[in-house]
C-alpha cells in the first residue's frame, strides 16, 4: 500500500490529525468564509455534511440514525492510500460527528492532510455492524486486520452501510479553468471560496440495510380466547418463551458474515443450526406484540422455518404444522430481500383447544431509493 508522510505538531495517526474541535477549525456559519478555505496554511477539516431532517419510514430496527455508531474509512482506491481507518463517528441531531475511542464519548476533529497532492482523492465509506457502544469495547468497528473488510455475527444487528464519492467540478474558464476531482484540502477550499452550493460537495453518507428484518407478532385470536391465557389473579397461563429460524432445506443458516466495506457486499462465512430471537416470555393478548425486536437474515431465495415454544400449565411445547419441526415459512416472490421487512403473526386460540396459525402480513418496498434509511453527516 502506498504511503504519503505528514509532519503535524499535534497528534498524528496514519496521516490524520486527531485533536479536540476548536473555533477556528470547526465548520462556520454559511455566510462566513472560514479561514481555512483562503489560508493555505490552515489544516482543512473534515466535515460530513448535513442530511435532510425527515427519516424515511422503515419496519426495519433502525429507523433513526440518532445515536447510532459507526466505523468510517478514508481511502483513495486508486492511489491505494488509506488516509485513515477503524475511526469511529456516530449520528447528532442528522449529523455525523468523530468520536474519540479512547472515552466513547468526547467529539473530535479531523483534518485533510496539510499538503496534500491533488491526485490523492478519498471516498469515505462507513458501516454498523454492532450495535455495542464503542465506550463498552473501543475495537468495535475495527476492519479485519490487513483488509477492508469486517466480518459480523448475523442475527440481532440492523447491519448498515455507506459510501461518499465526490463530485468533479470546474473554477474558471478557458485556459484558467481547473478542475478539482476531490476528496482532499484543495477540493474543499475550492469548493467553499468558489460555489454557492459548496455543501454538496461534503462527503455525504446515504447508509443502506444490508439485511432482511424478520419479525413475529404473538396475538390472542379473541377476547374468549384471551381470558383463559391468565388465571383468576391475571398470572400468566400461556406464554411464547422461545423462537428460532432455521433454514427450510437441509443447509443451515448463516450465523456469521463478512462485509466488503469498499463494495458493500457481504458473503457469508459461517452457518448455524438455527438463529434465535432474543425476548423474554410473552403473554398472548387481544393487542397483537412483537416477540423480541426482530431478527436479521442475509438475504435470501431459501424457504425458512421457524419454530416456537409454549408453556402452559401441563408444560412446555413446540407446536408443528405437520410437514417438520415448527412452521414453514415461503420465500416471497424474489427471496428475503435486502433492506426489507417481513411481519409474521402467530395467532393463539384457547387454552382448551390450542391451535396455530401463522399469517404474513403485506410488507412494504422502503419507500426511496430501493433501501435508503436517511443521509446524515
């Protein structure tokens, strides 16, 4: 991998200037000019840009990006440079800001490097692939060691995605006109001393699911129904306690993946038996509620199963549809699909007579650009 050297006096990691924000470095209101976009010898920072305030509506987990952490990489594919990696930002107010790994907490600051040839261009790519808090483990969002990938347990976490390219554009005409390709320090001065619209021209993260979302909605068939589930004093007699999805073939289901953080691609590389859903016991009530938070699925063709277990005064069981141990569950026409969501419910009739039914309720497309949640920066 190509290296380029930068000399700072303040702290330095690969080739980036880690330091607390300060006035003069951080962003400014849009009718003032910055001193770092004029002053070639201020270091210019790196500023995610803004996304629009509205959130686009999802059943998938993550619906909002507010306090959602994530690992961010700089790299210029073509001069094979990494300006940075492993570093980690998390969404304020529709706003990516760095955190430091050393508290999990503290903002900070970072900088183009100072000189900076123009043909070093970066994207910025970043990913979600847990949802524990760099404050609990600082390696978190680590990328595999030597590599531009990160691999991830499949299950529990709304696995999310980005990528910022730039957009080339031109200052002056004729023989004076330049045309700056960015990311880096000459890109974004040129940009915010020459054009009105220069907030287009930050790095903008549009994060994608990466997963299908499964869920499982528990629902007493009738009030009748649902009065005999408790007992005189309103304790509980019936209650989901467990739910597992398994393949419906005889492969197993992947439990661990690996994404390519440059391509957004993920491949799975290790199976399960089957994946469980995380929740404690539930009571069937006339309100259909979701057991767990829902689980995520690698996208797929394959038809699934799923199979749940009741306890109820004479003892725990797993119910069966006859064709296997649990419940069939179809593939939609073109498979579990990446970026959408799936809501099944079980239905419970009467204690004396328990019988099991399991319906699909409509899912929906997300409703812009394929599997956009929100662009944030």
């Amino acid at each position: 991998m190509k290296r380029i050297s930068y000399i700072f006096t303040a702290v330095v990691l690969t080739a980036i200037v880690l330091a607390p924000a300060c006035s003069k470095d951080s962003p400014s209101p849009k009718d003032e000019m910055p001193e770092w976009a004029t002053d070639i010898t201020k270091e210019v920072p790196i500023i995610l840009s803004t996304g629009s305030p509205s959130i686009v509506k999802t059943k998938a987990a993550i619906t909002s990006l507010e306090g959602v952490e994530f690992g961010v990489l700089a790299y210029d594919a073509t001069n094979m440079d990494e300006l940075f990696r492993d570093e980690v930002a998390k969404s304020v107010s529709l706003q990516a800001q760095f955190i430091s790994k050393e508290d999990g907490t503290s903002p900070i600051t970072k900088y183009y490097p100072l000189y900076n040839p123009d043909s070093y261009n970066y994207s910025f790519y970043a990913w979600h692939t847990s949802d524990t808090k760099v404050k609990v483990d600082s390696t978190i969002f680590n990328l595999d060691k030597g590599t531009h990938t990160k691999t991830f347990d499949v299950g529990q976490v709304d696995v999310l995605w980005a990528k910022a390219d730039a957009t080339s554009f031109e200052v002056g005409s004729g023989e004076e006109a330049k045309t700056y390709t960015g990311f880096n320090a000459e890109y974004q001065r040129a940009a915010r001393k020459n054009l009105s619209s220069w907030e287009n021209y930050l790095p903008k993260l549009t994060f994608k699911h990466l997963t299908a979302a499964l869920h499982f909605q528990v629902v007493a068939e009738d009030a009748d129904a649902a009065a005999t589930f408790v007992d005189k004093y309103s304790n509980p007699l019936v209650t989901l306690t467990a739910l597992n999805i398994s393949s419906g073939s005889d492969n197993d289901i992947t439990s661990q993946a690996t994404l390519d953080v440059l391509t957004g691609d993920i491949q799975a590389t290790a199976t399960a038996d089957s994946l469980a859903v995380t929740a404690y016991p539930l009571l069937p009530t006339e309100k259909a509620s979701e057991f767990g938070t829902g689980l995520f699925i690698m996208p797929t063709n394959d038809n699934l199963r799923v199979q749940f277990t009741l306890a109820v005064p004479t003892g725990a069981f797993t119910p069966t549809d006859g064709t296997g141990v649990g419940y069939a569950l179809s593939a939609p026409d073109g498979g579990f699909v990446a970026g959408k969501s799936y809501t099944y419910k079980i239905i419970i009739r009467s204690l004396e007579n328990i019988q099991i039914k399991l319906e699909l309720e409509e899912w929906n497309e997300a409703p812009i650009n394929d599997n956009v949640i929100a662009t944030i920066g």
